[in-house]
C-alpha cells in the first residue's frame, strides 16, 4: 500500500490530530510567558474547593430551592497573596494533565505519521501503538496520584479541620478510569496488529 492511500486510511484523525497538538502547544507556550512575565509564580490568589465537604444552606443563601428539593454548599478555601509553594501546589494540582495529554497527542502524531510512511500494517506501527498504550496507563495513574497528593496538601494548608492522612487523600482521589481502559484497549490492538504482521509475514513466505 503506497504512503497515499496510508494517509488517505489514517484521515480525518491525522490531521485533526496535528492540529489539536499545534494549538495545545502553541497555547502552553502563550500560558507560560505570559505567567513568567506577570510575575504569578510569586503571588497571586490560590483557591481550592473541598468536593467531601457538603453543607446546607438556608433559603437566604441562593433562594428558595424548587419543592422537594434541598441546597448544599461547597467550601472553597482561597489564599490572597499565595506563596511559592502553594503556587507550585496549585500548579501540580492542574498543570500534569495538559502536560500527560499534550505529550499523548504528540506520540498519537507521531503514530499516525509513522503509519503512513511505513505502512499502517508493519512491526513499527505496532511498536508506536504499545509505546502510545503503555505511556498513557503508566501516565494517567502517575498524573492522578500527583495531582491527588498536591490537592489534598494544598487543601491541608489552607483548612484548619484538614489534615493530610491516607483518608483524606482518598477522598481527593479520582480514578482514571476511562484514561486506564483506553490504554489498555491501545496495547490489545498493538498485540492485534503484531500477530497480523506475523501471519501476513508467514503467508507471503509460503506463496
């Protein structure tokens, strides 16, 4: 197959995803000068909400809710004037998602344009396929216990009732389920596409 008709098999996700990767990119970078030059890193207000704490309210707070239904509250705790450390808590709280998937973009890129020089069929596309499905499993159960342990710390610092214990941290946790079975179904169409390799190699040997 030639690398034409590859290209024409791999779209619209090719260039779709070349595209989404350059604006991710492109936007990252503004993002970082522009935090760099506003000087942010130092200062600045700080907030993080504490999802598993819920509470009432009175029908003085947001109004009177619908009939047979009832009002709660979340409770944001906010820092004016944020130090460093609890910038960089913030930011390790939010900041390794993009970064996970910006980096996944990149080797779904590299992916799809592999397989359209190489073929879509071969031993390197099935390698960049496992490549792409371990890099996700291993990253999206990294990024999760990082941004988990930055919040439930960052959170620790800013409410007097929190402390940060093996409880609380579960409680900030948040599997990443869809993340973890997307991985997975990526490193079964790896095995899939070697075992085709394979037999389509045998094939051609015995004709």
């Amino acid at each position: 197959m030639s690398t034409t008709e590859n290209r024409r098999m791999l779209e619209p996700m090719a260039t779709i995803v070349s595209i989404v990767l350059r604006l991710l990119v492109a936007l990252a970078t503004v993002g970082l000068v522009l935090s760099v030059a506003r000087g942010s890193w130092g200062g600045g207000v700080v907030c993080i909400a504490d999802d598993m704490s819920i509470t009432g309210v009175d029908d003085n707070t947001f109004g009177s809710p619908a009939s047979g239904a009832t009002a709660d509250a979340i409770p944001r705790y906010c820092a004016e004037n944020a130090d460093t450390a609890m910038r960089l808590l913030n930011q390790l709280g939010e900041l390794p998602t993009t970064l996970l998937l910006i980096s996944s973009l990149f080797l779904l890129h590299r992916l799809l344009t592999g397989a359209a020089r190489d073929g879509i069929y071969t031993t390197q596309t099935a390698s960049r396929l496992r490549v792409l499905g371990w890099w996700l499993l291993a990253g999206s159960l990294l990024v999760a216990i990082v941004e988990t342990t930055a919040r439930t710390v960052l959170l620790a610092d800013l409410a007097e009732r929190v402390e940060f214990t093996p409880d609380s941290w579960l409680d900030m946790w948040s599997f990443p389920y869809l993340a973890v079975l997307t991985a997975l179904g990526l490193l079964t169409f790896a095995r899939i596409t070697k075992a085709g390799v394979a037999m389509r190699e045998d094939l051609e040997g015995v004709v």
